[in-house]
C-alpha cells in the first residue's frame, strides 16, 4: 500500500482557541472544512483525530484512555497475568521502568503503567505524538486515571536516530525497552480494521526496525521486548532468549539480567 500523503491543514469545527494551538504547534493552517483527499487532522468537542477526506463514512482515528476499546482492555485485559506484562519481566514485587520505543497509539505503554510501571513512549510522528498528547491532556484530573499523569511521560522524537538521547532527555533510565514495529501486511494477514488503515497509511512501515534492536540492547538494562506478528522473522535476524506465543502475535524476550524485587 502507497502511503497517503497527509494534508497540511488541521479542521476544526469547535474549540477553535484550542485547535489554534494544536495548528501552531503542528505548522498546519487552521480551516473549517474537510480537504478534498487525504488524511488530515481533526479538532472536535472529544479533540484531536485522525481523519480521511475519501472514506468519510469511518469513524476518525481518536486516542481514549477513558472509554472504549482501552477502558475494556484495562478492565478485562488479563492483569499481570497478561503475554505483555509477563514479557516486559512483571511479577508480584517487580514493577520495571519500561521505554517503549515505538509508542504508536500507547495502547500497550498505558495497559504497562496501569499495571505499575514507570513508563517513557517514544514516538516520532508528530501527528501520532499530538493525539496521544491530547488524550492524556483530556483526562488531566480524572481521579480514576490518577495513575497514567504520574507513571506515563511522552517525548515526540525517533528512537531510531537517538534512543539513548531522548531517554535521557527525559531524565529516563529504562530496566525494560519495547519494541513493536509496525509490520508490513498482506493480503493473507488478519484484516486491519477499518479505522486503522489512517494510522498504518499515514506511518508506512517500518522499514527501518531493524535498527531498533542494537539501541535497545545497549540502553535496557535488564531486557528488551520485541512484539512481533507470531511467524515473523525476530527483529534483525537476532534469535531472542525466549518467545511467549500467542494465536496472533508473539513476544521475543532478550534477558540481560534477572528483574528482581526492590
């Protein structure tokens, strides 16, 4: 699949003081319509998303930690009985300060810190960082979501250049690093959902993954975990310590230390 070249405009049918900042910050110009193709970025009364100027009949890409999709998987999603926080090395006691390097929507990073984790997400995208930026600015004060201000930190830059760098911008020292590269799909793999294909057309594929690895290896200091679709390839060609494997995905374990109990 090509990948769609985003328009430079930000819509905003309300809010427009906010929407204003979100368009400066961004460098896109602030308009009351819908291009005529194209992504472009949205600005509602429920904030910043991620819409199509060709498929208006689907939903806009919008990231929420308090509703939907996440709120279910935060309250059914397994606990610390989960594939994901098994991998990441979590167990009665032990609580790990986990980088995730390629954020995306921070569906994993949020599921992370709700669990306990001090976590940083990486990601470096401007649009995808700014929807996730809204999201955590919406639910600012929501007793119930005390936990995501004070466990979860956002940093926009590209892992891939300077991990090391934004990790310690952030003041971040990482026992855990996560990788979960976009991975290119086919015509054989499970469908995307439909609102999905905004995000995977307007990041592409991750060509450039492969590069992760080395980085992570150097920075974690007790593990890095790699997501990756169940009979992909290990990230470059480097055969992990250990898989957990589900019916769709699996998760390639590099153990550097034991993850112990403070």
């Amino acid at each position: 699949m090509a990948l769609v070249t985003p328009s430079s405009v930000l819509v905003s049918t309300s809010e427009l003081a906010l929407a204003k900042l979100w368009a400066e910050k961004l460098n896109l110009l602030l308009v009351d319509r819908a291009p005529l193709s194209g992504l472009y970025l949205l600005y509602d009364q429920q904030g910043l998303a991620l819409a199509h100027a060709d498929l208006p009949k689907i939903n806009p890409v919008r990231v929420d930690f308090s509703a939907g999709a996440m709120a279910h998987r935060l309250q059914q999603g397994g606990g610390r009985g989960q594939a994901l926080a098994k991998a990441c090395g979590l167990k009665q006691g032990v609580s790990p300060r986990v980088l995730d390097a390629t954020l995306g929507l921070a569906t994993d990073a949020v599921v992370l810190t709700s669990l306990g984790c001090q976590l940083l997400g990486i990601e470096r995208h401007p649009w995808v960082a700014a929807l996730v930026e809204d999201a955590l600015n919406r639910v600012k004060g929501e007793a119930d979501l005390a936990w995501l201000e004070e466990g979860f930190q956002l940093q926009a830059g590209d892992s891939t250049q300077a991990m090391a760098s934004l990790a310690s911008a952030a003041s971040f020292e990482p026992q855990v690093v996560y990788l979960d590269p976009m991975f290119p799909s086919s015509d054989k793999t499970a469908q995307v959902k439909k609102e999905m294909r905004f995000f995977r057309d307007l990041v592409g594929k991750d060509l450039d993954a492969d590069e992760l690895l080395a980085q992570a290896l150097d920075l974690a200091s007790h593990r890095v975990v790699v997501k990756r679709p169940r009979k992909a390839p290990e990230l470059a060609g480097k055969k992990p310590s250990f898989s957990l494997v589900g019916k769709a995905n699996r998760f390639d374990v590099y153990a550097l230390r034991s993850l112990q109990g403070k």
